[in-house]
C-alpha cells in the first residue's frame, strides 16, 4: 500500500509542476519540458529517501528494496517522459 501512495505522490508532483509550468508560463514556449526537465531530479531524490527509509527504519536490504524502488521511480518517470515526447 505504501509503495501505491508513494507512486501517487509521484504522479501528483508531476502533475502539479506542469500545472505550474504552464499557469506561470516556465521555461519559455515549452512548459512541458521544463517540468518534465525539474521533476526527473526531484522525484530521483525523493524515490532515493524513499529507498534509505526502507532500508534504514523498515529494516530490508537494499536488494530487497530495488524492486520497489524501480517501480516508484520508473512508473512516473516513464510517463513524464511520455509527456515530455508527446508534447514536443
């Protein structure tokens, strides 16, 4: 359930950087980009913590954790990037 939530969290951050990309009107004539190009490193740090959490306070391994850390990174970066070639 955990890794559910974290994996929206994701989602809602990307979501909320491209909102503000474009009401602000970041990064020039391409909003799109520029959120996609902002929320990469954010979410990497975030799904990194999520990661050191697990391991540090969870008490798993970190070949315990790889698989879950794949899925919190990956699912919504592969759709930012999605976004980010679909918008081009």
């Amino acid at each position: 359930m955990h890794t559910l939530k974290v994996i929206a969290a994701g989602f809602a951050l990307l979501g909320a950087l491209h909102f503000l990309s474009r009401r602000l009107k970041l990064g020039g004539g391409d909003p799109t980009g520029f959120a996609v190009k902002l929320f990469l490193p954010l979410w990497l740090v975030a799904s990194l913590v999520n990661l050191w959490v697990g391991v540090s306070r969870a008490g798993y391994t970190v070949l315990q954790e790889m698989p879950f850390f794949s899925l919190v990174f990956g699912l919504p970066a592969a759709f930012a990037i999605l976004l980010f070639l679909r918008f081009r």
